[in-house]
C-alpha cells in the first residue's frame, strides 16, 4: 500500500509541560485503521540570522550544548517569545547576542528542524546594513562571538567542524539563493 | 561574561521513555555558578540518502507528519536501530522506502538537528550504482514517491515547498560539495 492519507486524531495525552518545550502523546488511526501512537515535542519556533559584518566575514556563535554535550559554532539564533514576531525575535536575538543592529532583515527561507518528532520551525533571515554595538546576552547565556570569511566557513562545513542542521542550510541556503 | 564554559551536570531526572524518543530534563551548574534546567529529548539518530536515480532525478518521499500536521517532501531517511551502523540504516531504508538498492554509499556530511532541545544527529549519504526494485514499507508506513530534475527540485526550495531541513541541508551540501 503506498497512499499518502491523513492520520485521524484519536487521542492526545499531554505528558510534559516545560519551559521550552511540551511533550506529548498523540494516538492516530493509520489509513489502514490501525492504531498508532506518536510522540510529539512541541517548540515554539525560533529565528537564525545571517549576518555578514564590516569585514566582509559571517559571524558565528560557539556555544555549549547540553543535549549533545558538545560546542557548536551556529548563527546567531533563539527561541520565539510569547506574541513576538519572528522578524522581532531576530533583531532581538542579533543584537543580545552578537551586538549588532541591522537596519532591516530579509527573509531566506523557513523550515522544520526534525518533523518525524518535533513541530519546532526555524525562519531565518539575512541581517541589512548592520552596525557594531555591545552584545547584551540573557543571564545564564555564556556564548563566544566568532567571524570568519565565507570561504572559510564553507571549508569548516565540509571538514564536519559546523554540524548544527539551521547553520549549514542557513549558511547554503543563502550561497544558493542569495549571494548569485 | 562571555566566556563559553562546559555546564556541570548536578542531577538528572528521565521523565519520558518512549518508542522513538526520550525525555530527561538535566539540571547543571553554569559557570556563574548557577544552577539552570535542561530540558533534552534522546533520539537514536538518523540517516538520510542523496538517491539520483536513472533518469537522473532525485527522488523524494512524500509523507504526512502528525508533528507538523501536514505533508512533507524529503529525502529517503530513518531512523538508526539499535546496534545498526548508520550505513546498513541508509541501505535498509533506501530499499523499503523507495525500492532502490545502491551498491554502495558515500558520507556527504552528518549534522544535529536541534541541539537546543534534541541529541537527534542525521548522517547523509549519496546512493551510487542505484538499481530499481519494490518499495518494502515498514507496516503502518504510508507514503508517495516522487521524483524532480535537481532544477525543480531547487525551485521547490526555493518558493518553500520543501521544507525538512534535513532534506534541504542534504540537497544543499550534494550540490556544494559533491557535484562541482
């Protein structure tokens, strides 16, 4: 069978209600009316940000990850707040983190980070005539700003030193679409 | 203070453990010495194949996505079973999903998905010296298959009708890195 149909509804059971993110448990009837259970994080959504500075190099964030216990180096990115926009949250974010203003920002292209489990989606934008300022990061936010040329950053993607899924498709996305 | 220190785990409590996920909300130590939650959903990791096939388009799969509660175009992925490496899953799933086998596969790049909240990694292969065979869906596994020259598939990205980033990322790194 290879139809593409819908999946009913049949019972949802909230298990988790956090500060980022809900969990919870969706029973739906398959289109052969089986039964089957999903498992369902709920995120708000975040904004990334590709902001190219003064010296012509993309500014990135390294930062520690606890749910992989590792440093990443991502763009500059967070989480949607309650009634923000996300065009909001990315000059928001910009300037906490990197102290950057942009006088504008341009939409690149949104998407869903791990749809098989997650409904969280990423919009990112590119940040428009962006002036120097002083970063002013949330308490308990401890994050390093990093700048390297285009060129550069292409090579840490292929060497496998950028691994974080929004930065590299940001960072593609915008070679792809934007920069030709 | 902007330094980018390790974060000390001090407890750590699972709430969730389920069929493809799990829950555990970490409390740890910054380095202010504060204490802060984290909430980290466990996946077992993925894969995610590049399959052009002999009529030179990509093939893609078509599904519905109860997290989302819509349909998404991706490329054949799955999730890694216990004690299987990542490229006997990529074999195993190109052939359930889409019929084709490869007789072998070359590492594009891996990358984690949403490391704010999931240890969820995806490795990305490229499918060589593809054969066409019978799809062999798992029960309860319900999708389409298509497949667009790599031009369409582009303007797919673009307008945002594909939108899995891990399809995205994927395509977008075979056409930096691989293709030129």
């Amino acid at each position: 069978m290879n139809l593409v149909e819908n999946e009913k509804t049949i019972k949802s059971e909230k298990i988790y209600e956090g500060k980022v993110i809900s969990v919870k448990i969706d029973t739906v009837e398959l289109p052969d009316k089986k039964y089957c259970k999903r498992e369902i994080v709920e995120h708000p959504g975040a904004v990334a940000v590709i902001l190219v500075n003064e010296n012509n190099n993309l500014v990135l964030i390294k930062q520690y990850r606890k749910a992989i216990e590792d440093y990443l180096l991502e763009i500059p990115a967070g989480k949607i707040e309650l009634k923000e926009s996300p065009y909001d949250t990315a000059l928001r974010e910009l300037k906490e983190e990197t102290g950057y203003t942009a006088s504008s920002l341009t939409k690149l292209l949104s998407f869903y980070t791990s749809p098989g489990f997650a409904n969280e989606i990423i919009h990112v934008f590119i940040a428009k005539d962006v002036i120097k300022g002083e970063a002013t990061p949330d308490i308990g936010e401890f994050v390093e700003m990093l700048e390297f040329p285009m060129e550069t950053v292409l090579q840490l993607i292929k060497e496998g030193k950028i691994k974080d899924a929004k930065t590299v498709t940001a960072i593609l996305a915008y070679l792809q679409f934007y920069e030709k």
